[in-house]
C-alpha cells in the first residue's frame, strides 16, 4: 500500500533545526509511548498505541519551544476523523459481516454448537486463517507505516541533520528493510504480549463464536485497508474492537458485555 500513513507521521510536526534535542524528542516520545503501552497490557486495557505515538510527537514537538505552530493540524485533523471512522465503520463491518454469513449467531443467549452447526463450524473454523491473515496484512498496512514514518524521521534527523535525507510519497521511496524490520518486531510483541488483551477483548467483553470470530477479523481488516488507502492514521485498536463489539451486537443484546 502507498505510503500516506508513514508520511502523514513523517510530517506531522516540525521538531526544529536542531538534530541532537529533535532526536532527544523524538526518543522521549517513543519512550513515554513504550511505558504507557506496557502499563496498558499488564492491565489488560486495549489502549491505541497510534493515538500515544502521535500525541507524543506533538508534545515533543511543543516542548521544543515551537509551541503549537509546531503541529501540522491538518494532520491532526485526519487523524480525529479517522478515530471516528475507525469506531463507526469497524462497527457496522463487523456486525454486517456477521449478519452476512448466514445471521447472528446464538440469538436465544450463546454461540450455537449443536450437531446441526457442525459442519458450519468446520467452514467458519478454516475461513478464520484468511479472517486471521487480512486482519494481520491490515494491521501492518497500518500500523507499520506510522513506525515506518518515525524510523525514517529518526534516521533523517541523525545522518542529515534536518529533515530531508528521506521522503515518503510511495512505497517505492520507502526502503524495503524499514518494512521488514517493522513487521518482525510488530508480529514478535503481539506473540509476546497480546494474551492480556486477547482475554479481555475476545473473551471477557464479548462472548464469540467460530462465525463473529471470523466477521470480526474480516470487518476489521476491511475497515482498516479502506481507510488506509485513503491515507488516514488510525488505530487499529479501536477498529477492531468496534468489529468486535458489532459481531457481538448481531449476535443479540447479551453479545456484548458493556462494562
């Protein structure tokens, strides 16, 4: 996918002509995002790690001495928008995939696993790698450019010292290893770490059977590639839990549980 994501982060905020505090900037926000990330998944709360990192820059940004002339608000702009989009398109993706395979499933109070849906079952129960892989494709079209966009701010200021060593208009001015060192290490911290959240979101807010599983996954990951194809920073958290909850909400008034 084009690069709008990683250059939306790339120039959202002007962190001065100073390489060495643009750098002592850029790695504070990164930390504070880092802490605030970790604190959240020993807690168990699904946080958006993309709204830290971008309110992080900014402050970074301000704390310079640039104030807020140092935001490029249009940006900011984009990026509200899209937390809007992200809750009501995931929403209505994943309660509209899951009608679509057939309707809600567990009405009268519960996912159906009677003799007469096992065969269904089966077909949910494999359908859920391709749910699995384009929410993961989604995930990393996402969220890897936002980390692709601070790497690459990273490196700017510390080899030219001021923006400008590199430029994101596409994909292809994009240095492939960028792509693969952001992959590893997104796909490595969601093994390591993402039981906390997968117990929270997928068992304990909303009760899912083989079939919302699946919705959820493909109302998701639809959400997320159609509002990064047109190019807004968004979190993926809020998407996906939004395809959760309406996969739960299909499923019936006690599919969600609204604590």
């Amino acid at each position: 996918l084009h690069g709008a994501v990683a250059g939306a982060i790339y120039d959202m905020v002007d962190l001065g002509k100073e390489p060495r505090a643009a750098l002592a900037a850029l790695s504070a926000a990164l930390l504070v995002v880092a802490f605030w990330a970790a604190a959240a998944w020993w807690l168990g709360i699904p946080t958006s790690e993309s709204h830290g990192l971008i309110a992080g820059l900014s402050g970074g940004a301000v704390a310079l001495g640039g104030g807020v002339s140092a935001i490029d608000f249009s940006i900011w702009g984009k990026v509200l928008l899209g937390m809007v989009l992200s809750v009501v398109v995931g929403f209505l993706g994943g309660f509209i995939t899951t009608r679509s395979l057939g309707g809600a499933a567990g009405k009268k109070g519960g996912p159906v696993t009677g003799s007469g849906r096992r065969g269904n079952d089966q077909v949910y129960r494999k359908a859920q790698w391709g749910g699995a892989a384009v929410m993961a494709f989604a995930h990393g079209a996402q969220d890897g450019q936002k980390f692709i966009g601070v790497l690459l701010l990273g490196l700017s200021l510390s080899t030219a010292g001021a923006k400008g060593e590199f430029h994101i208009t596409s994909t292809g001015s994009i240095p492939f290893w960028t792509m693969i060192f952001c992959a590893l290490f997104i796909a490595l911290g969601t093994a390591m770490g993402g039981r906390r959240i997968i117990q929270k979101v997928g068992m304990d807010m909303v009760s899912l059977d083989l079939k919302s599983g699946l919705a959820a996954d493909l109302g998701a990951g639809l959400t997320l590639l159609f509002l990064t194809l047109l190019g807004y920073p968004v979190s993926t958290t809020h998407a996906k839990v939004s395809a959760i909850m309406g996969a739960g909400r299909a499923g019936g008034r006690r599919g969600v549980d609204k604590r």
